[in-house]
C-alpha cells in the first residue's frame, strides 16, 4: 500500500469517480512494461478478490504460487498481507507482455491511478509523475479498470479496506495492552506486586525475597504471549481469506461475505 504525503504533490489535484473521464489511456502501453520490471518493492498488495482471480487464472493455489516464488507474505502496515513479488520484476512478464492479462491484480489494472479512502468510501486519482507514456489518452475511469461487476468489487474494496483498519486496530490493542502491562509490573510497588501476584495466581514462582526476578520474567512473558497473539490474528485472517481456498465456481463476493462473517466472530470472540 503506496502512502502519500500530500496527494497535490503526486497528482493532478483531482479525484475521480468511475464515470469520470481521465487522462491515462495507455493504448496497452505499447510494448513498454516498465512497471512490471521495475522493484517496486511490497506495493502490489493482493485482496482476496485478486488471490480468487490469480488461482483461476493460473490454476494454482495460495501454496503454489508462494512457493514458485509468484507472491509472497510481507508485514505491510503493521499486519502480514500478501504481495506480488516484485524484488527483479514481476515473474508474470513474459516477452515484455503480462502473461496473466485478464486476471491481473487490482493495482495493475489501475495503474496509473491510486485510490484515496475517505468516510464514504474511496475516489480514484492520477499519479503524474510515474508513467512513461506520451500524451496518455482520456479514458473512462471504469472503462480503464474493465473489471467485472465493478460495483460489486467496488463495495467489495470498500469492505475489505474497513477489516484491514480492524484487524490493524486489534494488533495495535493488543501490542499496546501488553507494553502498558509490561511496564506496569516492572514499575510497580513491591505491596501492590505482591497483591498482583496473588490475583493472577503466580504464587508458586514468586520469591518475595528476589521480586526482580519476577518482574524481569512476567513482562517477557506477557510480552511474548502478545506477540503469539498477534500472530494468532494474522494467521488467521491468512488462512480465512487467502489459505482456504475458494470454490471457482461459486460466486466470489458472496464467499466473501460468508468468511467475512465467521473471521470477524472468530477475531471477536474466538469461536
Ligand atoms: S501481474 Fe501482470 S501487470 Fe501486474 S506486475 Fe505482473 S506482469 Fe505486470
Ligand atoms: S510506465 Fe505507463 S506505459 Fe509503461 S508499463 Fe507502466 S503504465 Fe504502461
């Protein structure tokens, strides 16, 4: 996911919705494929919709294509999500041409638009500075993206946009609730030490002679159970949305929905 200071400074200062005109017809880029050969590091992040699409498209699975070394999972955000491996290009270019046209990811097909989210969902904007074409001609934004049922995927990004920033807010609780506890044991009076003891039955390994070496012992721990957490949480979402694989023909969105529901109650609740 791309971050920008200030969208003026990368754009033309406009944004768009799906049925604006905008200046980025590529004419199919016209054997250029700069952007598939560049490194551009972890910017191509997969949803599920494209993991849907790329096991269709190549008739592999979330497995294969990590192990052949087409994606792979990298910490973007705060949380592990997975991307096109891009470090010498993208495995996919064949003979200057993407060998996967029709099930490219999302960000491939709106190069060179980005998405910008706001509180009632996301617009579109044009990156000025990143293509090489000459004189890109207007083109309608939906027309650029050609996806299926763009309304569909339309709402889709938006959902999944939303449980990204949850599952990004329920890792940040959890690091920040161990940090505090963590401190609070080290810093903690040597009375109200004695009285945690006692509350979170830890008795048997504390020495009232040597409270020092408790401290030092319970904040790694509570440190390194957060971080099993968190990585709980990870998994999960992994395996609910990219592992477990989708039935191809059924309909993609309403999969979605249904792992939707059950991730959320299982994060919530645990079941
Ligand atoms: S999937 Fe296709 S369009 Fe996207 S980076 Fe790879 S080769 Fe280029
Ligand atoms: S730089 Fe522009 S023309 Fe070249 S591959 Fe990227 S989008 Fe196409």
């Amino acid at each position: 996911m791309l971050r920008y200071e200030n969208i003026n400074d990368i754009s033309d200062g406009k944004l768009y919705i799906q049925d604006d005109l905008v200046n980025c017809d590529t004419e199919g880029c016209k054997g250029c494929s700069k952007c598939c050969k560049s490194d551009m590091g972890k910017s191509i992040v997969l949803t599920p919709y494209d993991m849907y699409q790329l096991c269709k498209g190549t008739g592999k699975n979330f497995d294969k294509l990590l192990v052949d070394m087409f994606i792979e999972l990298s910490m973007i955000d705060g949380i592990i999500l997975p991307n096109m491996k891009m470090d010498e290009g993208c495995k996919f270019l064949e003979n200057g041409r993407c060998s996967i046209h029709a099930y490219r990811p999302g960000i491939c097909r709106l190069f060179p638009l980005g998405r910008i989210y706001e509180k009632d969902g996301f617009r579109y904007f044009l990156q000025t500075s990143e293509c090489v074409a000459e004189n890109p001609k207007p083109i309608k934004v939906q027309d650029w993206i050609n996806i299926e049922e763009l309304d569909k995927n339309t709402a889709f990004i938006n959902k999944w946009h939303r449980f990204i920033k949850f599952e990004q807010k329920k890792v940040k609780e959890i690091q920040e609730m161990a940090t505090n506890l963590s401190k609070r044991v080290i810093e903690m009076s040597d009375k109200d030490l004695e009285d945690y003891v006692t509350i979170v039955g830890d008795s048997d390994i504390y020495s009232p002679e040597n409270p020092k070496a408790y401290r030092e012992e319970k904040s790694k721990t509570i440190l390194e159970n957060a971080q099993q957490e968190v990585k709980d949480v990870m998994k999960t979402v992994i395996a609910f949305f990219y592992l477990d694989e989708y039935d191809m023909d059924k309909d993609f969105y309403l999969q979605l929905d249904e792992r939707m529901k059950k991730c959320l109650k299982r994060l919530r609740t645990g079941a």
